[in-house]
C-alpha cells in the first residue's frame, strides 16, 4: 500500500525524504553489523574506494557533513583497522586518508549492500524512470546545498 493511500495526499516532500533515509540507514546498518561498521563509515569507505585517498576535509566537503561528524567516522575507521591517516607531506595541518588491505576486502562486499538496496528502492520503475528519479533527487540535493 503506497503511503498516499494509507496517511492521505499530505505526505510532504520532506516526511516522504526522510522516511526513505532511514529505512536506507536501517538496512545498510543491519548488512554492516557483522564488520563493526554504520551509516557514516559506510559512506567514507565507499568514496575511499572510489578516489583510493582523500584529504580528510575533501571527506567532508564531498559527503556534506560536518568536520566533527567526519572525524568521528575517521577515528572509528582508523581504530578499526579500516584507514590509515596520516599528515600530508606538503601540509600539516592535512591528513590524507587511505583504505587498508582489510577495507579493500570488504570493497565488493559495500557495493553489493548499496546494489541491492537500490534494487529494493526501484523496484517497478521503469529505466527511463529510474534515470528521472536520479536526475531529479540529482536536482534537490544541489538545490539543498
């Protein structure tokens, strides 16, 4: 039953957002338990693996989350075993953040969660929708920033 039939038309664009976010952190953090990992670094491991290393205020510019919030998530990786952070050679006051061997085991692994759980999110749409919906979530994010 789709949430207009059951609550009525007034669902707001920001209740209908916000439920799909959190049933995303639910699912990935269940899939994650077994590797010590959540939402946050869920996300860094998967940039990570995309730029192979960042400096650690690129994490955060690129994420969109605070630098409190992305040195949480670092010092949990790095106590982990997940990244190594060091200094940057060129500035100090930078540190360069770089996967592991043991956060490269679990690359395939990530991408398989985040798969799947698009799979479940589009479900029934058609191709052409699926690339509206992206093009236009694509929209509102730059719109939010």
């Amino acid at each position: 039953m789709l949430l207009r039939e059951k609550y009525g038309e007034g669902q707001s664009l920001g209740k209908l957002i916000s439920i799909i976010h959190w049933q995303s952190r639910i699912y990935v953090e269940n899939k994650l338990k077994p590797y010590n990992l959540g939402w946050g670094e869920f996300h860094v491991l998967r940039k990570l693996y995309e730029k192979k290393e960042m400096k650690q205020n690129e994490i955060t510019d690129c994420l969109r989350i605070t630098k409190a919030t992305t040195s949480k998530v670092i010092r949990k990786l790095e106590k982990d075993g997940y990244i190594i952070r060091k200094k940057d050679r060129k500035d100090a006051r930078t540190y360069i953040i770089k996967p592991t061997r043991k956060a490269m085991k679990l690359k395939s692994r990530l991408k398989k969660i985040s798969t799947e759980w698009n799979s479940i999110l589009l479900a029934g749409f058609t191709e052409s929708e699926k690339e509206n919906i992206k093009h236009a979530l694509s929209k509102m994010a730059e719109n939010a920033r």
